[in-house]
C-alpha cells in the first residue's frame, strides 16, 4: 500500500456512502460505493494512509456519520454547505461519482464552503424546538380553518376575546351552525386541543432537556427572553463563541440588512434571504416585545428612529439587529469575566484552571 497526501469526499445516502479520494495533484485514487458503515467507511478512506481532510455535504444523518468518524475513527471530518457546494458544480448533471469527486476537490484546495459540526446534544435539542415549530404551525392552520368556517355563516361574537375561553364556549355550545358544518368545528376543535396537550408535553420535554444549561439561564434572565426564544438560540446556534463578532451572529440569525449596492448606489434591499428562519422568527417577535417595553433602552431607541419616519417594521428589524450585536458581547464578556475569576481562584489554589467552565457557552 502506497503512503500519500489524500482528500476524501463523501456523498451520503442512506443505505451506502459513494466516497472519492484524490492525492494532492487531484488525480483520482478511488471513487466507488460502499455500505453506509462508519468502520467501512473508515477502512476505505484510510486505503492511503490517513487523509489530510474528509468532506461530507450537510444533509438528514451525513451529521451522525460524520461525528461517528471523528469521534471513534479519528478522521479530519468537515461538514459542507450544500446550497454553496451546488453553485460551485461545473455542470448541471448529477451523479454520485461527479458529487464525491467536487467535495473532495474542493477539501483539497481548501475551498470547502464549511458549516459547523455540532454535537450530539445541540443536535437533538434542534429537533425538539423544531417538533414544537410543527405542533405550533399546524395549530396555527386549525385555528384559521375554525375562523374561515365562522364567516362562511357570516357568525361573529365580540363579547370576549377570540379563543379565549368564554368565546370558545360561544363556539362550542351557542354558534349557530349547520349540521354538516357543526361536526366539522367539532373535529377542529378536537384537533386544536389535542394540538395544545402535545405542545405543552413537547415544551415540558424542552424544559428538562434545558434545566442544568447555563446558557439558556443566561438567556431568560434578559427581559423579553422567554422559554421558547432563549432554547432556540442555545439549539440553532449552539456555541456563541464560534462568532468572532456581533454582525457575523446578527447574519447567521438573519436579521442584517441585503446589500444591493452597485457603483455610485448604495442601497439595502430588506433582510438577508440566507439565513436561519426559526431564530429570525423569535428575534422579531423579542424585537415587538422590547419595543412594548417603554421602561428599556431598546423601547426608547425604537420610539427615536420611529420619530424619524422610519417604518415600524424596519424599526423591528433593526432592534432585533441590534439586540443580538448586544448579546454576543454580553455572553463574551461574561465568558472573559467567568474565565478571569476561574483563573484567580485557581492560582490561589495552586492549580491549573479547568477549561470546561470557560467552554460552557
């Protein structure tokens, strides 16, 4: 067996794994299929020695595998963007072989498009806020089908709030509706509280899984922040200090201005399309609620650029721009802080400073 210099790129599937690897001048040493098997797969990569870089492109469990390879294989594993890695494709076609070929010529010349790997927990965290996302959506749909119902019987009840539970027990007993049409609100009405039952479980799932973070305490200590924005920031972003800045956080939650600027015209073009939907969903609504706080800063800025004529929803946007530049400043700030203390107490100790406190965030 021959000792060289290999990249390996990976094209996952769910049965099987088509791997490519090329030595430093981009030749092709291997490029086949093979069981979709961390210890195959290992064997295989490692058919020239250990390769220098392995690319995997981001997809439903490419995050198990490769986690399974850096954890029990020791291999130099990287995740790839896949929306950037299909622009990068020099031709329309597609096939297994071209798609593991492009990932490890693209690890080879260290232009990988590289989105972070993260850990098991962090991953399954992201599952339960997005299980609650769907819960919440589909509640959200029945409540609009009960509504569509109401005005096709032209029926209205302004004495109470709509689903409050005095107009809910208008709905349920004294909405005068059509047989056919009754049953139906019946069945919508079944399907939205057995929506709200598994919404509160989901949540309380949610809760226990966060009880011992001290990020997510961090986070609803804030004002405004409550159970489901601070869990889908600790579970979409994962590691705050993986920003170096406050903007590259602000981008990655999409609440940045476009730039659409050509020439002499410089010009914002509204939010960022490329960028995480459920964190800037929940920044937007903290961004509402701040401004509804007329005792914070955040209200007091909002009531100044409003006084300038400048859109509410604009306004929105750039609280919430701006909130999250605060926050990655605060979080590592805080870190430095939690870092210099860990650090005095040692010393005075007489012993070296434990890293696991300051990589709790």
């Amino acid at each position: 067996m021959t000792i060289a210099t290999t990249f390996v790129g990976l094209d996952y599937h769910q049965d099987s794994v088509q791997i490519c690897i090329l030595d430093s001048h981009g030749n092709v040493l291997t490029n086949r299929s093979v069981e979709n098997d961390e210890a195959v797969i290992h064997r295989v990569a490692t058919r020239y020695g250990q390769p220098k870089r392995v690319a995997i492109e981001a997809c439903c469990g490419a995050a198990n595998l490769a986690e399974e390879l850096v954890t029990r294989r020791d291999l130099p594993v990287q995740l790839a963007h896949p929306g950037y890695v299909a622009r990068m494709k020099r031709s329309p076609d597609k096939s297994d072989l071209s798609d593991a070929h492009l990932l490890a010529d693209l690890t080879r010349v260290n232009y990988l498009p590289k989105v972070w790997l993260a850990p098991q927990a962090t991953r399954t965290l992201r599952r339960l806020m997005r299980h609650r996302g769907q819960l919440v959506r589909r509640r959200t749909n029945t409540k609009l089908r009960i509504r569509a119902l109401l005005r096709e019987n032209r029926l209205k009840w302004t004495v109470a709030r709509a689903w409050s539970k005095p107009w809910l027990a208008w709905l349920s007993d004294h909405a005068a509706l059509p047989d056919s049409d009754r049953w139906l609100l019946e069945d919508h009405l079944e399907e939205l509280k057995s929506l709200t039952t598994r919404i509160k479980a989901v949540e309380k799932r949610i809760t226990e899984a966060t009880a011992d973070d001290p990020v997510v305490d961090k986070l609803m200590a804030l004002a405004g922040v409550g159970l489901v924005t601070a869990v889908t920031l600790r579970a979409e972003v994962g590691r705050f200090e993986r920003f170096d800045t406050g903007k590259q956080l602000a981008r990655f939650c999409g609440v940045t201005p476009r730039n659409a600027s050509s020439g002499a015209r410089q010009a914002d073009a509204g939010l960022i399309k490329a960028a995480n939907p459920a964190i800037r969903g929940v920044l937007i609504e903290l961004a509402h609620r701040l401004i509804r706080m007329t005792d914070e800063p955040w209200a007091q800025r909002a009531a100044r650029m409003l006084q300038r004529g400048k859109p509410k929803n604009v306004v929105v946007a750039a609280i919430a721009n701006r909130w999250v530049r605060w926050l990655h400043h605060e979080l590592r700030r805080n870190e430095s802080t939690l870092t210099e203390s860990t650090s005095a107490q040692a010393q005075q100790k007489g012993a070296a400073p434990s890293d696991s406190t300051a990589a709790s965030t």
